[in-house]
C-alpha cells in the first residue's frame, strides 16, 4: 500500500463536479489487493473502485493534480493548491 499523508489543501470533483473546494488533503492511499484508491479530505473520505487509468500532472516542482478514471468512466480529479514531491513507500 502506498500511503500519502500531510498534503496542502485541494480541490476535488467527480466528473467535473466540484465535491469540495480547498480543503485540507489529509491522505491518499492505494489497496492493491482491494483495487481501490483512497482519497481522505477533511471530513470526507472517498473511494474509487477499480480504477482504469491513473493522470498524474507533474512539473519541474512536484505533482500539481491527479485525476483516477474508475471502471464506469468516472473522473476523481484532484487539483492541488500547491505542487508536491510524492516519496514512494516501499511493498508491505
């Protein structure tokens, strides 16, 4: 599992609908045995089952968005206020 914690806040729609404007991004998880992403805001926890395709908007700075597209088609974007460096943790 590789667990992302202590982000800055973000923006996060589902299919170009705002959920949650400039929240704090407590976390970011995948459960490869479950095949779900786990995407923890202040006050809401969100899932996405069976993601397909994985965006990652990266620059010179760090990761400035990610956006998981899951089985139905849906699009979980999260755009960050600020760009960030992920670490990658190693296999449990």
């Amino acid at each position: 599992m590789a667990v992302v914690r202590d982000l800055p806040p973000c923006l996060f729609a589902v299919n170009h609908e705002a959920i949650a404007e400039w929240v704090p991004l407590l976390g970011i998880a995948y459960e490869p045995k479950k095949d779900l992403f786990e995407i923890i805001l202040q006050d809401l926890e969100h899932w996405v089952h069976h993601p397909q395709t994985f965006y990652e908007d990266e620059g010179p700075r760090g990761v400035a968005g990610l956006e998981i597209i899951d089985a139905q088609g849906l699009r979980h974007t999260l755009s960050l206020f600020q760009s960030i460096k992920f670490t990658r943790m190693a296999k449990e």
